[in-house]
C-alpha cells in the first residue's frame, strides 16, 4: 500500500482521538463553569435576601419585559443619527 495513504490514516486516527479528548474535556469545563455561575447567582439572590419565591418573581418578570432598556437608547441614537 501506498506509505503516504498509511501515515495519513494514522494521522487522522491521531486526530480522531484528540478530538474525542478535547471534547470530553470541554463538556468537564462546561459542568464545571456551570456550577460556579449557579454558586455565583445563589450568592448574589441571598446577599439580597431574596427567598426562592421572590428570585422566581423576579426572573419572571424579566422574561417577561417587552424591551430592554439597551434595545430603547440604541432605537433612539439610531433615530437622532437620522435627523
């Protein structure tokens, strides 16, 4: 068989196995990053005294916001651009 055909197959082997590490590793790295980011927003919600209940209220009615207050300035610069 053809020598190049051989070492690109072990290459791509190689890679295979390297893929399937990194990936595995970034989905630890994601468990990990997600369970700091919770850590992070209990701290935050009981540094408030907010009781789950309350936490619950408030990110309703986040969701439920029509607009943010970003989306307003920037529809109002691109409305003083205009004139």
């Amino acid at each position: 068989m053809n020598p190049k055909i051989t070492r690109l197959r072990e290459e791509h082997a190689k890679n295979k196995a390297k893929i399937s590490e990194l990936s595995a590793r970034n989905r630890e790295l994601e468990k990990q990053l997600r369970g700091l980011e919770n850590t992070e927003i209990i701290g935050l919600v009981r540094a408030k005294g907010m009781t789950l209940e309350d936490f619950a209220a408030f990110m309703r009615e986040r969701k439920a916001a029509p607009v943010n207050a970003t989306n307003e300035k920037e529809e109002n610069k691109d409305e003083d651009e205009e004139a």
